[in-house]
C-alpha cells in the first residue's frame, strides 16, 4: 500500500521531477507533488511524495528529514490526513460593488 510523505523546507528552485529523484533513492516513488501559490505561481517550498510501501516511505524519512538542501533544511515526516476547516467567510462581499469605492465616504463628490 503507497504511504504519502510530507516534506517541508523545499528550496523554491525544487521540481516535481527532482523531488521524484531525491526520493527515487529511498525507493519506488508512485507521484511527487509541489504545493504551486495560485496568486505568483512559484513554489510554496512543500510538496507530497507518495511511496510505493511503508518501508519505502520510512527509509525515504530517514533519508531526507534534516537535511539540508540548497540552503534549506527539509521536514520529512508522514503527511495527516488534510482536517476539515470552518467555511471561509466573504465579510460582505458578493461581487455586485458592494465593497465601497471611496466615493462618498467622507469625501464630496466633486462630478
């Protein structure tokens, strides 16, 4: 059964394909992942590796876990299961210009 690793400290220059190599030495790596920032689209500097056994994960812990690379030591550890979070609140706005533009809040509109 594939064991799901989370690995943390990742340089921002990391790649799917080079996390899939580190890991590549601990065993058979079944998909490597990077957590890309929708906003810069650059790295967030964490990723998932998904290890073919429990064995391969635990070795590609050991492996990896505090050491550094490119200046960046890496967390390594086995990922939790993602924990239900309250909805996100809108605070009010509803894409309809609700949110107040400036005009008419204690200036006078001069048009």
């Amino acid at each position: 059964m594939a064991k799901k690793l989370y690995v943390g400290g990742l340089p921002y220059s990391a790649t799917e394909d080079s996390l899939k190599e580190m890991f590549a030495q601990a065993g058979a790596v079944e998909t490597a992942t990077i957590i890309i920032d929708k906003m810069s689209g650059r790295s967030k500097g964490f990723g998932f590796v998904e290890m073919s056994s429990e064995e391969e994960a635990q070795k590609g812990i050991e492996l990896w876990n505090g050491k550094e690379l490119e200046g960046r030591t890496l967390t390594v550890a086995e990922a939790r299961p993602l924990e239900a979070r309250p909805p996100r609140r809108d605070f009010g706005h509803d894409n309809r210009g609700s949110g107040g533009g400036g005009f008419g809040r204690g200036r006078r509109n001069e048009w």
